[in-house]
C-alpha cells in the first residue's frame, strides 16, 4: 500500500485542525511563504490563451531561457539539454524510472525518494550524512555501503543528492561533494542533483555536484521554493552534455511523453519570463533569501536555548534539531520517538511539525523537521511586509509564533525534577 506523502499529510492535517478552530502554529510544510514575484501575474494572464499542448521537453521559448540561466550560473547549457515538467517531483521519478539500478540516498533525505524508489520497485542503500551538513552521504560509509550493497545482491546505479538539503536547510561543503562524487565516479553511479534551493544559500553560492562529475549528473530544480511558486508546479531538468546524457534526455522525454505530456504552457511562459533574470524577480528572490536567513536563525537561536543540539541554517527555511540531551526528560513524559515528540507538540501545544522518521531516520530518533516559511503571515499583505521588513523577527504576527514555539519548547525539555545536590 502507498502512504500519504508525508508532508502534504500534515498540511492537510493542519488545515482540517484548523477548521476545527484550533490556532495551529504550521512548522511542517515546506512552502515558501512569500508572495508572487512582481511581473509574473501579468505574464501568466497574458498566456490564459495558450491551451494547446506544447512540445514535450518544453517550448523553445522556455527552454532557452533556462539554458541561459544556468549559463550565467557558471553551467554552459544548451536548450537540447532542458526538459520542463508540472514540477520537479514528476522528474525526479521519470529520471529513476529512466536511470535504472537501485537508489543511494543519504539520511536522513527529502520524504519522496524513498517513496519514488518504493513505487518502482528499487532497493533503497540508505547512508548516513556527515556532521557538518545534510545533503550528500558521508563519503567514507558510502563506499562502505556501496560494497556490502553489492554483496548483498543489490545493484546500486543511482546516487540522489540533494544541495543545499532538505530536512537540514544546510549546504555539503565543497570538498565534501567532490569526495562524494569520486566514489560514484568509481561505482559507476549516475547523481541527481536535486538544487531546487540553490538560489536560496544564505551566504552566495552553492557547490554542485556537476562541478565534479559532469558527464553523469543530472540537475533538477524548479520555481516552487526560489520563487514560492509550489501551486504553479513548475519545475525542470538539465541533463549532461555528451553521449549518455543525449540518450537520457531522450529517455526522459519518452517517460515524460507518457505521463505528463508537458508542462502547462501558460506556466511555460512564467518560465520563460523568470528565468531570464529580470532585476524586479532577482530582488525578489534576494529579499526572500534574506527573510529565510532570518527567521531560520532566529529559530535556531530558540532550540538551542531549549536544549537541542542543531546543525545552523545555512540554506533556505528548514532546521533539524536533535532532542537526544533531553532524552531522559522526555521519557519522563513518556516521549520516546521522533513521532512521540512531534504528536506532543502538536497535541499540546498546537505545533505542527515532522519527525525524522519521515525522512528515513529510525523512529526512535528525537529529530523533527521544522520549516520557518509560514510564519510569515497568513495574507498576502502579511507576507509582502514580512518580506520588506528589518526586523520581520518583531513582526506582531511573527513575535508571538516565535515566542509560543519557545514556550513549548521548554515547557517539553525543562527538567522539572532536578535535584542538583543529590
């Protein structure tokens, strides 16, 4: 039986507890939280008329400006390497399908990979990621992965990474992800890079694994996070120059043809518009990355207080905290899992969050998953002032959020029954 993606799971929770007339502060859906980019209203009005089907990888419209915008990332890339989809979870999947062997994931790692490779039929290598950031496995139990994996009859040919990361919202150093490449390189692995939050690395710049294995890595990313355009489902592909990433563009287009026929082609023309870069849409993304960046600290800063040991945001709105140094304090209230702790909030406290179980993690981690971006407001004024703002942090709308979610946190983690003298 296939489950509920379990992040649009507790969105629809959310909203149902809502109805219900409960004030649910939402800390479990990764949505981007800000407004609609200046422009971009008017070229998807523009295009109501366009309802024929549109070529299968994209228009050349589209396509174009996509090559272009990698380009100028440091990436030179051809349209013939673009292939558009309704978003980039529809890809992700068509490249497993079309990619073949079992998936290599790091964890814990975004909930639908698992998911994608369950649905196929794949075996799923599970790999634990470095200290220092989510993202990418830990190169040296990789290799040690890939050789047991072998052993044991599996036939890894996939290696899904995701930079900058979700659950962690950090980003794989540079050295780290040329190590993790060589030993795909070795295994004869091919890497999806999933980057769909590479525009919104707190500090600049990100470093892709195409920089280090460029004839076998495939770049997904889309609109849905950079530009908070999730329910526009815009999403695309670049696949490698050379004579393997031809017959997967080719491969790719074939699966798409069967499924998705195209993308939307009024949201073709979105593309087409953002992603040729223009100044209003560029410091658009800049005042999100700089709203994320805050808020994302500023939560940090409040788990740290409570106890938790977590990675510091480095990249969009997500934060991984680990409650192990309140384990015991937690069993107290008989809070022994992941899910234990994030139904306590919820139950209590009316925060709504996922545990690290959804993300491949043993439930009886004390891992939750925690996305920022809906404290913003629930208007869209709300949103623009919060995107505009110095101190959105103080925000009287955000204030309060900030301060109950401490207020629970502590309420969970203090330990009421220490007695320092005994």
């Amino acid at each position: 039986m296939t489950t509920h993606s379990a992040t649009l799971a507790i969105d629809e929770a959310v909203h149902a507890r809502r109805e219900a007339g409960h004030d649910v502060l939402h800390l479990g859906f990764g949505e981007a939280g800000v407004p609609v980019a200046p422009g971009l209203a008017e070229v998807l009005a523009d295009a109501h008329l366009r309802n024929g089907y549109g070529p299968v990888a994209g228009s050349s419209q589209a396509r174009a400006a996509a090559a272009g915008w990698f380009t100028r990332r440091g990436l030179p890339t051809e349209p013939g390497q673009i292939l558009f989809a309704p978003g980039s979870k529809p890809l992700l999947f068509a490249l497993l399908a079309a990619i073949g062997g079992d998936v290599v994931l790091p964890c814990p790692s975004w909930v639908s990979y698992a998911a994608q490779a369950a649905l196929l039929g794949r075996r799923v290598v599970s790999v634990p990621i470095p200290a220092e950031a989510g993202g990418i496995p830990d190169p040296e139990p990789l290799e040690q992965a890939l050789r047991q994996a072998g052993a044991d009859g599996a036939r890894p040919g996939v290696l899904v990474l995701t930079v900058p990361d979700n659950p962690t919202g950090t980003v794989a150093p540079a050295e780290q992800v040329e190590a993790v490449c060589a030993v795909a390189e070795r295994h004869g692995l091919a890497v999806i890079s999933d980057e769909i939050y590479a525009e919104l690395g707190h500090r600049g710049t990100v470093c892709s694994p195409v920089q280090h294995l460029g004839e076998r890595t495939v770049v997904t990313t889309g609109l849905s996070k950079s530009l908070a355009l999730g329910g526009w489902r815009i999403g695309f592909a670049r696949t490698p120059a050379g004579r393997w990433g031809r017959h997967l563009q080719q491969e790719l287009t074939g699966v798409a043809s069967e499924i998705w026929s195209s993308l939307a082609a009024p949201m073709q023309a979105v593309a087409a518009r953002a992603l040729s870069d223009p100044p209003e849409v560029t410091a658009h993304i800049a005042a999100a990355r700089r709203l994320h960046a805050r808020l994302a600290t500023e939560v940090h800063t409040r788990l740290l207080s409570a106890g938790a040991q977590c990675r510091p945001p480095q990249a969009g709105f997500y934060l991984y905290p680990d409650f192990a140094p309140a384990r015991e304090v937690l069993r107290a209230q008989g809070i022994t899992t992941g899910t234990d702790l994030a139904t306590a909030l919820l139950d209590r406290h009316d925060i709504a969050t996922l545990p690290g179980s959804a993300f491949g993690e043993p439930d009886t981690a004390l891992t939750l998953r925690l996305a920022t971006s809906l404290l913003y407001g629930a208007t869209p004024r709300q949103r623009h002032m919060a995107l505009t703002a110095e101190e959105p942090q103080a925000l009287p709308w955000i204030a309060p959020a900030l301060t109950r979610l401490s207020a629970a946190l502590v309420e969970l983690t203090a330990d009421r029954h220490h007695h320092p003298h005994r």
